[in-house]
C-alpha cells in the first residue's frame, strides 16, 4: 500500500540517540514527493551559497544560479549595493539573465527586450504604448534576500526574521574568521552530476571518515584515521584530521600539507573543505530525485606562475577522490530502492554528522508539512 508523505516523514524517530538512531528512511532518498516537500521547506528557508563575492566586487557585476528549481540573479548595482532577485522577467517570466556570471550596464530579456537597471526596476518596455493601468514602478524584479559571508554569497528565498549570521551561528562565525579565508584566492571551478540523491552526497561526506580507508586509499594515506574528530554545532558538523606525511602516498601527499585537514559542512547542503594553503568547496545541488550536481570551487593562498603545476595536481588529487565517491552514490542510490533495504544503523564513533543531518532535515520536513496542513 502507498504511504502517506506525513506517514513517510513520521516513520523516522528524531529522538533517539545516536547509539540507538536509525538513519533517514531509503524512501526519502527515492520519493518524489520528498524532493517536492524539501524545495518548499529545506532550500526555501535555509540560507543557500549561490556563487562567490569575487565574481560580483564591480558595479555590473552579476551572477545567476537555479535554487529550488527558481532561477536566481544577483547584481551589484551602480550605487554597489549587492541585491538578489528572481531571474525572471515580469512580462512573460522568460529567464532574464542567461549567462552564469558576467558584467553588464544594464539587464535585458531576451525575448522582447524587456530592460531594467541594475537596481532591478523596469526601464524599457518596447512597444508597449496604450498599455492602460501599468505601473512601470511596480514591476521591477522581484527581490529576494541577499547577504554575504567570508567569501561567498547567499540567499534566502523565504523571508523571515532569520538573519544569515543567526543561520551560521556565532561559534563557526568565528572559527571561521580564524582561518583567514580572504588570503586564500579562487582559481576554478569544476561541476559534477551524480546519479544520487542530494543526501547520498552530504551522507556520504559526513560519516567521519569512516569510507576513507575503503574507498580513497590515497587521501587515508596522508589523514590519521584513528585521530578523527567529529564535532556537531547547531547546524554545522566540523570533521577534523591530523594531516600525516610519514608514509604518504605520492601524489596525494605532495598536495595536503600542514597539521590537520578541516571538512565544514553547513547545514543542508554546503561544504568547506580546508588544508593549510589550500581549499576548496562543495555546493551540493539537487536537480532531480536521482540527479545531484555538485559544484567545486577551489582556492589557494598562493595562485603564482611558479606554483600553478603544484596547484593543478592539488586539483586533480581532488578529482580522483571525487571520481571514487560518484561511483559509490550511484551504488547507494540503486541499493536505496531495493526493497532489501529500509534504513540502517549509525556508528556511534564515526556517523555523528549524519545523525544531526537527518534530524535537522526531519526538523524542516516535518514543520513544513504541518504548516501546509494546518
Ligand atoms: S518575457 Fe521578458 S520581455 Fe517578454
Ligand atoms: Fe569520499
């Protein structure tokens, strides 16, 4: 028989401890519904990354972004203020700005040249005359919250009283500022799409470590396993490793330097990924029930002619760790729509992360549900 989407959610228990939890059930991963229900709660309310405060420092500058299936823009204007905006145009909602990043004077639709300013009001409406009761003034772009920390930009779909720093919280605010990240610089950025669940990924990169030894033989060659700490803030986990070089395998330890490798994930789906010098970032985007596009951007202190070859083998050490994790999502997806599965159990030393993942999400499904309802 076909469960309700409410029996669905309420047949995970947030309650339990770890030593007693459940992970999230396999149909969460697999209902289409589930995916609906998150675009309206999860990514709607949570203050999403969409792009990185480097590509919009000038006036002109913009960047676009599809957040919750909504296309997104945001533009610094001429009087530098940063503004978000739904991309979409108040004539007959074509995608207004159609590149991903770029410079412009002003924006213009595409299909009947619609133009509105970079302050997001409607300028030129061709052909337009004899239009009665339009008020040009009331149809700018519609706005949408917009707020930047250390090196990214985020939004909020939703407006509600939460602010981007009460989102982060204070305690990785200030861990964070303690990296220094404005000495780091951005050199590339790289997409991947995984045939998975958007929580397969942030799974698998929160289980403590506990797939490294298997999976990414190079990667555990330069982390001390058995030193891993898994710390849970309100809505982040931090997954910390001393970086070891005694024993290294070649090309892995010739990239991961300094004493210990830092792995942030900000809740639900944004990850920074930090070595002494080096960084980078994954923002985990769902694009269907199965299809999950992964965005990389990658930073160092040092971006030099001199050391650009170092920096590329950094990249590509990056990549063959993510190339051995796109093949064990597709895995898990298949596996998670076995009717031999249901849900599993956590370890208590290692799956930490995981455990504070589902319950926050059980949190947003659940509350999103019950105001739809109500
Ligand atoms: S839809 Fe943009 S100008 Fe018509
Ligand atoms: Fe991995």
């Amino acid at each position: 028989m076909k469960s309700s989407i409410k029996e669905t959610i309420e047949s995970y228990n947030p309650r339990a401890p770890l030593e007693e939890a459940w992970t999230i059930p396999a149909k969460w991963y697999i209902d289409p519904q589930i995916i609906d229900l998150e675009r309206r709660t999860v990514f709607t309310h949570s203050w999403q990354m969409v792009g990185r405060a480097d590509q919009v420092r000038e006036p002109g500058q913009y960047i676009t972004h599809y957040l919750a299936g909504e296309p997104i823009l945001v533009v610094r204007g001429s009087d530098r203020v940063l503004r978000g905006f739904f991309n979409v145009c108040r004539h007959h909602a074509a995608v207004v700005v159609t590149e991903c990043e770029g410079r412009a004077n002003n924006l213009r639709c595409p299909y009947h040249g619609w133009t509105y300013t970079l302050e997001g009001e409607l300028k030129g409406t061709p052909d337009f005359a004899g239009v009665c009761h339009f008020d040009r003034a009331a149809n700018g772009l519609v706005q949408v919250e917009t707020a930047v920390w250390e090196n990214w930009v985020f939004v909020k779909l939703e407006s509600d009283s939460v602010s981007l720093d009460d989102f982060l919280g204070a305690h990785l605010i200030e861990q964070m500022r303690r990296l220094n990240l404005e000495k780091l610089h951005w050199i590339e950025r790289r997409h991947y799409t995984l045939e998975c669940n958007w929580k397969v990924f942030v799974d698998n990169y929160l289980d403590g470590g506990y797939h490294v030894p298997h999976l990414h033989k190079g990667l555990d060659s330069v982390l001390d396993y058995s030193q891993y700490t898994i710390e849970n803030g309100e809505r982040f986990c931090l997954q910390s490793s001393p970086v070891v070089t005694a024993g290294a395998e070649a090309q892995t330890g010739a990239v991961r330097g300094g004493e210990r490798a830092l792995y942030y994930w900000i809740y639900p789906n944004f990850m920074i990924n930090w070595y002494e010098g080096v960084m980078d970032t994954n923002l985990v985007c769902p694009r269907g029930i199965d299809r999950t596009e992964v965005i990389f951007d990658f930073y160092f202190a040092d971006i030099s002619e001199q050391v650009r070859e170092h920096n590329i083998a950094s990249i590509n050490v990056g990549q063959r760790i993510q190339s051995e994790d796109v093949a064990i999502c597709r895995s898990v997806q298949r596996g998670l729509r076995s009717r031999g599965y249901t849900a599993g159990r956590l370890s208590v030393r290692r799956e930490a992360g995981e455990h504070l993942f589902h319950r926050l999400l059980h949190k947003d499904l659940k509350a999103g549900l019950d105001s739809e309802m109500s």
